[in-house]
C-alpha cells in the first residue's frame, strides 16, 4: 500500500525505526474481519461459525458476514471490525443507566451499548449528519433495540437541554482516520499534515458539550481509529487538565498497547489509555480512554413529576379512544401479554418510548424509541421493527417459514402458506429468528417487507 510520504516520516520518528518498519509493512496484511452476536436475541445465529471468539469482546467473533443472509437481516449478528469492538466493551454501560452515544452512526458502538443495556434504561443515539442518522436508525431497529431513541442535532443542542443528566457518554470522535488506511484506503485521500491538528481542533469542540451532559462521577468513554498523538494523548491530556477528569484503567489484551505519555504533557496516567496498532494486535488502529467526570458539581434536578407526565416534546400525543382501541385489539390478538408500557403517537404512528425519556423539546429526533406500528382508516399495521423485535415465545401467532419463503420475503414477493391458516397477522419465524411480520389471507402471505430494504438473496 502506498502511504503519504509524511504518514510515513511522522510515524518513523514517533515509534523509531524498526517499530516503524513493521507498523508500514502491516498496511500491506489483509484486514481481518469481525462480527458480534447479538445478546437480544432469543436464538443464537445458525449460519455463522462461531468456533473463533474474541477474547477481548464478550460478543466478539472473527469470521466475515454478508448482509444477505437470515442472520444478518434478523439483526442476529453484527459486522464490526475486530479493534472497534473493544470500545462498546469498555463502555460497558449497567442496565438502567442514562447513556449517550454522541457520534453514532453507522451504529455498530450503539448496538454494542444496547447489548449490554438489555433494552433498560434509556439510550440516545445521536447523529450529526442526516443521511447518516437514517443508517443509524435501520441499525438500531435491525438489532431489535426498544431504549433507544435516535436524533438528529448537535452537540450543542444536547448539552442545553439535558446538562448533567447522563450516567455515561460515549464520543467516538470523527477523526483523521488513519487507522482505517488499510480497510479503506480512501480514506488517505483526506489525509495530510495538518489534517490530524484540524480533527483535534474539532474534537475538542465535541467534548466541551460531551462534559456538559455527563452527570458529575459518571463516566467517559472517548475514542478514535486514528494513531495521531494529536488527536489521542493530547485530547485526553487536554480533557484531564481543563475538567479535572481522572483517567481510569483500561484492561490491556494481548497486542494492546499503553497510551504514550511523551506523545502529550508527560502525565504517567495516560498509560491508563489503550492504543492498538495493527502489527501488534490482530485489527485496525484505534484508541480508547476512559474517564470519570469529578463530582464537585452539583447534580442537576431532574423534575418530580413521573416520567410519563412528562411531555417529550410538541409533537407527541397520547393515543385518542379510537387508537386506544385499535391498538388494544391487536395487543389482544397478537401477544401472549402487554409488553409495552408508556406508548405516544407521533402523527399517525404508535411508539413505544423508555419510561425515563425526558422532555426532548428543541432536539430532532429521527427515531423515538420502539415504532410499534401506524393507524391506517380505522386499523393498526404493524411495523417491521415490531416484527423483529419481538420474542416469538411472546407473539400468539408465529409462524415458521422456510429459507425459500424468507428469499421471497425480502425480495417484496408473496408466499404461500398453508390455507389452514386464520387470516390475520404473523411473525414470521426463520432459522429460528423473528424477520418481520406478514398479513395471511386465503393461504397467501402478503408482502409487508420494506420497500427500501429489500433485496435478492442468494
């Protein structure tokens, strides 16, 4: 691979040079891939070989998957490359808790999260860039996440509205990007001398709001896939002397390397941070720190109300009678017992929200908590997302297909099923896993996979 001249002068003086000579030659190794399963799942992924896990991601395996498969479509497992998983583990939020993933598309850090959240609690996911904030949603949704809610605003934004308020935040920065050469060698076309200085400049932007957010003793999870010293030590160098945080201990695997304390103001803490370079350790570059916020500051009242009189924002309603019905009725017909506890409208569609979701007003949300299905004339039609994320052992009508049906399913076709079937809703059950939902009519399965997802498996 053809590094940038500079790249190469820049890390040759940093680490000498033999260790330099071996960190150039590991751009040239193929990039070793990854996958995590999925904890929210009631079955474990059958199509995948799960003989080669990680040792340092408790969800963690090596192995590549494809997005055409049932595993994948189900939301059973997850691509994410092998050092990225290391982050969502030291984070490593406890169920209940207040989280924040501030920069989370595509969402693989989210999931990671919401995997240890166990759908408690309440999550946000927050994504900056529109386009990449409806990834961000497909993700959540595909891995069954019902805590999460996903908006669309700034930093800024964020720390005005819920100051002090999480127990945990996650800022996996936007960075130079250097840790990714070898997976992405396009990345080097951004890259330049001055590149990791710009990035830093803008990270540094993030964390004043990022600390703003975080309730005082709660915990901040900060990483990037670049190896710039700019854009780690010095960040976390900078972090530690501006808010007083102190710099905890991260658990170091085999090929793991200690943060350089030289690369930044010289503070021995910073070997508490995590670097992984690609000659050492069997992924791309990354690095993580993780740190507690002092708790000197007052912490911020939340209102006394319950959390259900609190509105979430103006354009979210309680259902009217007629909603209430209709809702009840498919409730009724379609699971085993009531699951969902405080449900809103938003225009014509049902969701289901965490029960300690705030007042969001001023913050664009792109996804509020669990879309559970819309009202359409005087019935309710369930959404994809309810059909995935819902356990069959709880649905009164489940319905196994085989893998020739599901290809039909995902390709936007009908099927048909035995003509003994009550006409009425399904979830659809395949290789063990919930893919969606399907309406029987007359021994005819009718097609509500969404348009925009679908495709021709093999």
């Amino acid at each position: 691979m053809a590094l940038p001249t500079d790249f190469i002068n820049k890390y040759q003086h940093l680490l000498g040079q033999k260790e330099a000579n071996a960190f150039i030659q590991s751009f040239s190794k193929p990039a070793r891939h990854g996958f995590r399963i999925n904890p929210l799942k009631e079955n474990r992924p059958r199509g995948v070989n799960l003989t080669n896990a990680t040792e340092h991601c408790q969800f963690g395996y090596y192995g590549e998957v494809t997005g055409k498969t049932v595993d994948h479509q189900s939301g059973a497992v997850y691509s994410q490359e092998p050092s990225a998983m290391y982050v969502g583990e030291v984070a490593h939020p406890k169920q209940h808790e207040r989280v924040l993933d501030l920069c989370a598309a595509p969402g693989g850090k989210t999931t990671h999260l919401g995997s240890y959240l166990q759908n408690t609690g309440l999550l946000i996911a927050n994504e900056i860039n529109s386009k990449r904030s409806k990834i961000l949603v497909e993700n959540t949704e595909r891995f069954g996440l019902t805590n999460t809610i996903v908006t669309n605003t700034t930093p800024e934004v964020l720390a005005a509205r819920l100051p002090n308020y999480f127990d945990r935040v996650l800022v996996d920065a936007p960075c130079s990007g250097e840790g990714m050469f070898r997976k992405d060698p396009d990345a080097m076309q951004y890259w330049n001398l001055d590149y990791p200085a710009e990035c830093a400049k803008r990270q540094r932007t993030i964390l004043k709001e990022a600390v703003k957010t975080l309730k005082p003793g709660g915990i901040l999870v900060y990483s990037t896939c670049t190896f710039s010293p700019e854009e780690d030590e010095q960040i976390i160098a900078w972090l530690v002397k501006t808010y007083g945080f102190n710099l905890l201990p991260v658990k170091k695997f085999p090929g793991m390397d200690s943060g350089v304390p030289e690369w930044a103001d010289g503070n021995s803490d910073l070997q508490n941070c995590v670097r992984i370079f690609p000659q050492h350790f069997s992924g791309e570059g990354h690095f993580i720190a993780k740190l507690q916020k002092p708790t000197s500051e007052p912490v911020h009242q939340q209102s006394s109300k319950h959390h259900r009189d609190v509105a979430i924002n103006q354009n979210t309603q309680p259902m009217n009678a007629e909603e209430q019905n209709l809702w009840a009725d498919f409730e009724r017909q379609m699971l085993k017992k009531p699951i969902f506890g405080r449900l809103v409208t938003f225009k014509h569609d049902l969701y289901s929200v965490p029960e300690i979701t705030p007042n969001l007003a001023g913050i664009k949300i792109v996804r509020l908590g669990l879309q559970i299905g819309t009202f359409k004339k005087s019935r309710f039609e369930p959404s994809y997302a309810l059909g995935i994320a819902l356990h069959p052992q709880d649905v009164i009508h489940p319905l196994a297909i085989s893998y020739a049906s599901w290809q039909k399913y995902v390709h936007g076709d009908t099927f048909s099923v035995d003509k003994s079937l009550k006409k009425g809703w399904y979830q659809l059950i395949c290789e063990g896993q919930p893919v969606g939902f399907s309406k029987v009519v007359n021994g005819i399965a009718k097609n509500f996979f969404p348009k925009g997802l679908r495709f021709q498996a093999d």
